[in-house]
C-alpha cells in the first residue's frame, strides 16, 4: 500500500483513534500545545535525519525521548524549558485577556481573532529570520491560544468537520459562512442538556457562530437568539436562550465533544507549527523549540586600545572550540559577540554559521578608549537580551564600567533569563588614564584591581552564579580554558557558595551516578582547602600527589580542581580570610527547571508564574520540573541563603510529568538560591543535588505591565503600561526604563505610592522609521523603593514589525513532466521542471527547498543560479519573482514535495509523482509526459494535517511504515 493511500485509510479511521487516543481527563491548552509541539518537531527531525541519509525511529511523546530521537540529548532542559515558556504565554491569554473575545473567538469575532493569529503569525516568522527566538516563542505561545479555542468555542465540531479550518492562519481566506448579527443561533438547554441547542438550520448550512461570554460580576449582554459560551463564570449564560456551547471540558456545556474539539486544536496546532516550520526551515525551528546540540557561545569583548592581548585570546580560544566542538554534540547552538568601546557598544552578531562568527572575531581591533571607564554594562545588557536563556555569557575587559547605572538593569536580565556570566579582568583595574605607547601597547601600571571598581563585577558575577576571574594579559590565554569546559551543553551546578568577608566553613555536596567530569572551581586569593572523598579519602590543597585531584591549574586569582568522579557526600573545607567562591559542576544530563508561584489575578484562579523577584516575607510556591530523567522524584527543595549557611525547607508534592510543586512558609528576605535533591528511581542508589546558578533576591514591590501590545511599528510611539504595588512603606518610587536597542523612550522619573498603595506610570517607546521588520527590543521598567533597600522590575519583549501587505502563497506551474520510469527503476529517470512565481505584488520567493525527494535539483534564477541535491537543506532564490525549478530522480524515488517560501514566510508546498496509482487532495497540475504520471500541488496546511495524523497513528499502532 502507497504511504498516500495509508494517509486516506488513516484520514476515514481519525475520530475513532484520537477517542481512544486521549480518552479519559480533559485536555487543558497547556496538553494541547505540548502534544502539537512534540509532533511537528518530530516531523523536523526525521526531515533532516532522512536528508542525511539516517534512519529515524519514531520516539515516544515526551520532552526527553524526542530530543534523544532528534541526536541531541543534552538540549531536553532547553527543549522542556521552550515548551513550559510557550505553555505559559499559551496560559497568559486566560489572564491579560480573559475578557476580550477577540482572543477567544467568542462574540462570533472570527475575522477578529483571525487578524490575532495571522498578525502574531508574521512576528513570529519575522523574528525566526533573525534568530530572534524569545520573542518568536512569546508570540506563539499566544496564537496558539487563541487558534485553540476556535474549536472550543465556535460550532465547528457540532457541524461535523473532521479537519482543522485552515483558513484561520491565511489573511486572505474565507473562514466560513459567518452568522449574521440579527440570526439566532441556539435556543434554550432542557435543565442542564445542551447537547441540541444549537439551531437545526444553523447546522445543515454550515454557518459558523460561537458562544457569547460575559465576565461575572460585571453585566453582560448579547444579541437575540445568541447562543452563550456557558459556565459558572459567563454572565450570559442566564439570558434567552440559556446555557452554553463551549467544549472546554469533560464537564463543559458540550463537553460530550470536548475530545473531537481537543484533537481538532491538536491538528490545527501542529498545521500552524508547520507552517512555522517551513518559512523557518527545519533547523532554524528546532532552534526555536530548544532542540540543538551545544549551547550558545556568547562573548562581550572590550575593544579599546589596552584589549589587543585579550583580543588574540579571543581569537585563539573561538579557533579552538570551533574547531574541536563543530560536528560534534556539543556544537555552539548560536554564535553571540557584542564589542564595547567609549562611548560605541555593539553591533550584536548573532549566527548559527561558525564561519560569520570567526570572521566577526577576527575584524575586531583594539582602538581607542580614551578615558578608563568603558560601557561594558551596555554590552552585557546587550548580550543578556540577545542570548538564549541559561545561557553562559564571558566578558573580556581591563576597564572598570562608565555605565553603572545600568547596574540593576543587568542583575534584572540575569535574574530573568538566569543565564551566567563570567568576566575575564586583567591587567589593571582603579587607574584612570592608561597609558599607551607610541604603538598602542599598554604599559603596565599595576596588576592590582582597587577593590571599588572591580567589586561590581564580582557582584554580578556572583549574581549570576558566575566567576570574575582576576589575570595578567600573559596569563589570559590559560585562564580561557573555562571557556573550553563550559562549553559542555550538559554541565550542571551541584554546588556554588559566597563568602565576602572570607571565612572558614565546610561545605558537603553529593554526587550522583549521572555525574561525569567532576570540577571544583574556586576564585579568591590566599586561600586553602581540604578535600574528603565519600570514601573518608582526604587531600588539602598543597597536596600535589593525593589521589582525588586529578588534574589541577592555577592562574591569577582562578583556581580549577578535576576530582576523580566518586558518587556520595563529599565535603571541601575551605579557609581564607579574603573573599572567595567555591563552585562544583560536573556533566550530567539530569537538572531542573524553576519558577516562582502567585495566584493568578484571572477569575479561574488557579497559579502562574513569577516573571520577576517572588514576594518576600510570605509564603509561596515554587514549581519544579526536572529535565533529562523520566524517573528521577524530587524530594527536598531548599532556599538556601546565598552568603550564609540559613535554609528554608519546603514541603514537596508530585505534579505528574516531572513537576513538583514545593511550599514554603516563608520566602527570604536574603539573597538566596533553590537547592534541589531527589532520587532515581530507575534502580541507582544514592541522592541527586542540584543548585540554581542564579541568586534570587525577593521584594515587597510588585511591577506588573497589563496587556501590552508586544509589536513596534517603525516610527510609531507605542505606549507601555505598568503598575506598580507595594506592601512597605509609601513615598516616591524611583522609575528607571532602559531597552536594548537605544530606542527612544519617556517615562516618570518617580511614582508616588502610600503606604501600602499602588500607582500607574506609562512608557514612550519609538523605533526608528528605518528599523527592520523582526528586530526586537527588551524594556526593561524597574522601580526602587524611597529607602533604596528594595528593587523590582518588569522585562518586557517587543517584536518591530512592518506592515505586512503580501499574504499570497508562491505558486508553482509545471512546465514538463517526463518519464521513462520502468518495473526495474533503478534503470530509469524521471525529470521535473516548474517555474515558481509571488505574483505581481508579492515580496519575491526566497527559497526553494526539497521536503520530500532524493533526487537532485536545480534552479534558475532572475538574479543567478542555485544548484542543491537531497540533503542539503535549500536554495535561496535571489530577488527575483519568477524561479524556474528543475529536478531529477531515479523512478526509485517516485515523489517530490518543493517547499517554497517567499520574503515574508509565506509557504507553499507543491508536491509531484510518478507513483501510476497515487491520489492527491488538491487540484492537479499541467504534466507532460507521455505515461501519464500523477502530479499534484498539495496545500501545506493540508500535509501538516496528514503528518500529524500519520505520526500519532504510527505512534499508537507502533507501525513501522517504508516512506
């Protein structure tokens, strides 16, 4: 049977599968996007295993079987931490918009809601083309809400459709027959059976309506004859004709179709990530869900005349990573470097190309500086908001910062993203005027740091979990081994420790058997320690033949330790009275995620995430996901003060899926870090521990910025509300917004609040008329307490987007199909030519790729000529409008899909065969052959649906289908 004829049976076989299927409890949004998420990017991963010549088995449907799959086990904490943010933004929509029905197609919004998806659709292509990931993500999080409810909401499923409405994620589609305003739809419920309430004429002619909702307590009205959303909380439920159509739940107003409406929104949810995925390219969308082999490789480098030492490490480290790490499973996701200067910071380059990055390194110069202080702090600021989350980000500098303003700033944007930074200081730090010789050489002053200007950066440092290591320039080249270890993308934090002043303390840390590659690094000066292995063995730090040490370096203030990997308590007592950091990691691919807890401010209650400080003094609630492991149970979560030995202890319960939600009675009032223990249950013995990089600090201010408008029309102020709230005492708050880009901006310079009280400000932003479509800008608002003592802050995301006037699809024409295909087709060719259009007014075709087909093709462009054979990913088309497609395969590999995606991400698949039994779902194509043969252009929305069907059918039935 052909893999087409397997998709129709699979096609009449769909309803009753996915009742089986997902039988049982509701499927909530946050399950629906989850599942359409693991689909599609399985769907991607077998695209590119299969151009490689691989075979690809089908994984079972979680985080960490998929990313295995995929080749690239060490991104299941990045591929989890993408799905929980896109789940969060998914869940945000029931928050900030819960009363607007554009959002949730009620009202019969259709055109409305449509307009959110299709709008938010472009952001996220836009910002995809640029590597903008975050915002990408934030977006989809939010379409993908209000795609879902379309199927909960609306009629479809009572009029028997069995296939997602396509139309709602193309501008210049039909939605369907929309109920006028003056036609009644529903008529009353008998008692509590809504099952007929909708009207029988409604039905038989297809015409779409949806549910009106009205918020309680607020009055709600609607139309005559309308029908009503249903539920507790909808005001219009009570009016004429009461009751309600939602598909919600089990135990909604049509709750008996919850399950259709359920797998229709999973459908439909993995057609619209298709569609993602084919203006993005399958690499560029495992990027954006997190799938990816190394981290990121992220440097800000002082580029001022002292720098031309540090510059050439750069270089020689960069060279050696790339070289050893590319191709391998620890190969740089993205490649990240913002230069600073005075008063110059950037330009960020960011690529996924280690060439561009290496060039990029290498045209750096060390020039100018003039006065010491140079903006580092803006460069970082810079990085935090360009880099990928729990990123690792290293600073090369000799100068003390001119930006210290922005000091809170970048502690906001390493809380938020809770990535890591390390500075590389050396030379001299505290002199103002360095002197430089007639070749730009600088002449040492000193190599000692003054204590003022090098403790902001062993504050942020510490802040983020990372190390300022304090060198020489000659001795730079061996400090950046650091860089070459962390360049590991499975490397975890088993324990971190402060202590400023320097004490003597003790300090245990457990191992577990997941463990590889044991590292102690410790930064300080005069310091001393003793090593106790869980087998009682014991080395102190002057010991060079102990046993436990395997390897060991020490360079300026930077001291690493390799320890012979032992699973079991191990404990380093430390003395030194000078500031020190003492810091254990290792290579594991078992770690966790976090989030901070609040009662929701939406009327269903229920938790969402912190996305600032926690609230300090009361209790609250911390969600724990652990990544890399199905079988690893949380046992204990402790907040552990920072640059103390005080601990809170929260009780601990099981979500299911690898959740945990941990309570505290209190939250601290110091700087603190989660501390995270728990045990395999998979049958290794011993206790896993892991601790968060991060150093939280919690406040009695809440920030919060109500239903912003996330996108920048060039040229155009766009205003940003935000409110702020405090439970201490009044007085004028301190107002300080910054954003990344330099955009221009106004706000208050303070706010005043009574004690207790709460204010509203307003933040100006403007990008520039010139600014390109899918740029985007971080804002960040923060507001400091009159006392100074408190700060918090909110980290706002915004995508530029120029108008989008071309919402066609590239059209493909065939010219000639000819064939000599035979019963032997090793023996005979088949040949393909198509010319490949964006209309008169379309922005231009930008790519050419081969989705399916393992023949070679060539094109022939307005502006040049472009050559690929299967496997090697796409062909970018050049400017002009008119494409001509030629292709060639032996009749071996009957089939062929082009996959066309124009300047703006609009996607059109064409898909042609030779197969003399094979059946399309869309118009035919002109052939030329004198055999006949089958050719189609088959609509990607529609082989999105297929592929997701044929995934979860294969997935259920473990078939093992040969296409």
């Amino acid at each position: 049977m052909s893999w087409l004829a397997v998709l129709s049976l699979l096609l009449l076989q769909t309803e009753a599968f996915q009742i089986g299927l997902f039988s049982g409890d509701s499927l909530t949004h946050q399950e629906i996007t989850e599942r359409a998420i693991l689909n599609v990017t399985v769907q991607a991963c077998r695209a590119l295993a299969r151009a490689e010549g691989k075979d690809f088995s089908l994984p079972s449907f979680t985080a960490e079987s998929v990313a295995v799959a995929c080749e690239a086990p060490k991104s299941s904490k990045s591929f989890r931490q993408t799905i929980k943010l896109i789940q969060e933004k998914n869940k945000g929509v029931d928050i900030s918009f819960v009363s607007d029905p554009r959002y949730h197609f009620d009202d019969e919004n259709f055109t409305e809601g449509r307009k959110i998806i299709t709008d938010g659709l472009s952001v996220v292509k836009a910002s995809n083309k640029r590597n903008n990931f975050e915002t990408a993500r934030d977006q989809l999080g939010q379409i993908l809400h209000t795609l879902q409810d379309f199927y909960s909401h609306s009629n479809w499923v009572e009029m028997e459709n069995k296939l997602p409405n396509s139309n709602l994620i193309r501008s210049n589609a039909v939605i369907g027959n929309i109920a006028a305003e003056s036609r009644a739809t529903c008529r009353n419920c008998i008692g509590d059976d809504c099952t007929n309430n909708i009207l029988e004429d409604i039905l038989r002619e297809k015409i779409l309506t949806s549910g009106y909702f009205g918020l309680v307590p607020f009055s709600s009205t609607k139309p005559t004859g309308k029908c009503s959303h249903g539920g507790t909380f909808d005001q219009t439920s009570g009016i004429e004709p009461k009751g309600g159509i939602n598909k919600d739940n089990l135990d909604a107003s049509h709750g008996h179709l919850h399950m259709k409406a359920a797998n229709l929104a999973i459908a439909a949810s993995s057609e619209l990530l298709d569609d993602i995925r084919g203006a993005a390219g399958d690499i560029s969308f495992l990027q954006m869900m997190g799938i990816s082999k190394g981290k990121a490789l992220c440097f800000v480098i002082d580029t001022t005349g002292s720098m031309r030492d540090d510059i050439a490490a750069v270089r020689d480290v960069t060279a050696s990573i790339i070289n050893s790490k590319v191709g391998t499973e620890d190969e740089p996701s993205i490649y990240i470097l913002v230069p600073f200067n005075d008063p110059e910071f950037g330009p960020l380059t960011k690529t996924t190309d280690p060439k561009v990055f290496k060039n990029a390194i290498d045209s750096l110069s060390a020039t100018g500086g003039g006065d010491f202080p140079e903006m580092s702090l803006s460069g970082l600021q810079l990085a935090l908001t360009g880099a990928p989350r729990n990123s690792e980000i290293f600073v090369f500098t000799d100068a003390p910062a001119k930006d210290q303003h922005l000091r809170s700033t970048v502690i906001a944007l390493i809380e938020q993203t809770k990535s890591v930074v390390n500075f590389m200081i050396t030379a001299i730090l505290g002199f103002r005027g360095r002197r430089q010789s007639d070749d730009g050489q600088q002449q040492q002053l000193s190599s000692r740091m003054v204590t003022s200007d090098g403790q902001l950066y062993r504050d942020l440092a510490q802040a983020s979990g990372g190390l300022a290591i304090e060198v020489s320039k000659s001795e730079l080249p061996v400090a950046t081994s650091i860089i070459t270890e962390s360049s590991s993308s499975s490397l975890v934090t088993i324990l971190q420790a402060a202590r400023s002043p320097g004490k003597a303390e003790n300090f245990t840390f457990t191992v577990d058997e997941s463990v590889r590659n044991l590292t102690v690094y410790i930064t300080g000066t005069f310091v001393t320690f003793t090593l106790i292995s869980p087998s009682g063995v014991s080395q102190e730090s002057a010991d060079t033949t102990g046993s436990l040490i395997t390897a060991s370096q020490s360079v300026g203030n930077f001291k690493t330790l390799k320890l012979k990997t032992q699973p079991g308590l191990w404990e380093i007592k430390m003395v030194s009275t000078n500031p020190y950091i003492v810091k254990v990691i290792g290579e594991s691919l078992i770690d966790f995620l976090f989030d901070f807890l609040e009662v929701s401010q939406s009327p269903f209650g229920d938790l969402e995430v912190v996305d600032n400080r926690p609230r300090a003094g009361v209790n609250g609630s911390l969600i724990v996901t652990v990544t890399g492991s199905d079988s690893t149970t949380v046992t204990e979560v402790i907040l552990v003060e920072s640059s103390g030995s005080r601990e809170v202890n929260g009780s601990v319960e099981a979500l299911g899926g690898g959740d945990f939600l941990a309570k505290f009675d209190r939250i601290p009032a110091e700087e603190f870090v989660v501390l995270v223990k728990g045990q395999n249950s998979n049958g290794s013995s011993g206790i896993l521990q892991r601790q968060s990089s991060t150093t939280i600090k919690a406040s009695t201010l809440i920030v919060t910025s109500p239903n912003p408008n996330r996108v920048l029309v060039p040229g155009i102020p766009l205003s940003v509300p935000f409110s702020v709230m405090t439970s201490g005492a009044g007085g004028n708050f301190r107002i300080q917004a910054t954003n990344d880009q330099g955009f221009n901006s106004n706000f208050p310079s303070s706010l005043f609040l009574e004690t207790g009280g709460s204010a509203n400000g307003t933040v100006n932003l403007t990008a520039p008329s010139t600014t390109p479509s899918g740029t985007d800008v971080t804002l960040t608002i923060e507001v400091e307490a009159p006392t100074s003592a408190d700060i918090n802050y909110v980290v706002l995301r915004f995508a530029v987007l120029k108008t989008v006037t071309d919402f066609t699809q590239p059209v493909c024409e065939v010219l000639s199909l000819q064939s000599n295909c035979s019963d032997n087709c090793s023996l005979s060719m088949w040949e393909l030519s198509v010319q490949v259009t964006d209309g008169a007014e379309g922005t231009g075709v930008e790519r050419v790729s081969l989705r399916q087909g393992n023949g070679t093709m060539n094109t022939s462009l307005t502006a040049g000529t472009g050559n690929m054979t299967a496997g090697s990913g796409n062909m970018t088309a050049g400017t002009g409008n008119i494409t001509l497609v030629s292709y060639s395969s032996s009749c071996c590999s009957p089939d062929v899909e082009l996959l066309v995606v124009d300047r703006v991400g609009n996607v059109a698949s064409c898909f042609y065969s030779v197969r003399k039994a094979a059946t399309s779902s869309s118009q035919p194509a002109t052939t030329s052959s004198s055999q006949s043969p089958t050719t189609a252009v088959v609509s990607l929305s529609t082989r999105a649906v297929q592929s997701f069907l044929l995934c979860f059918s294969i997935t259920i039935l473990g078939l093992s289908l040969p296409f």
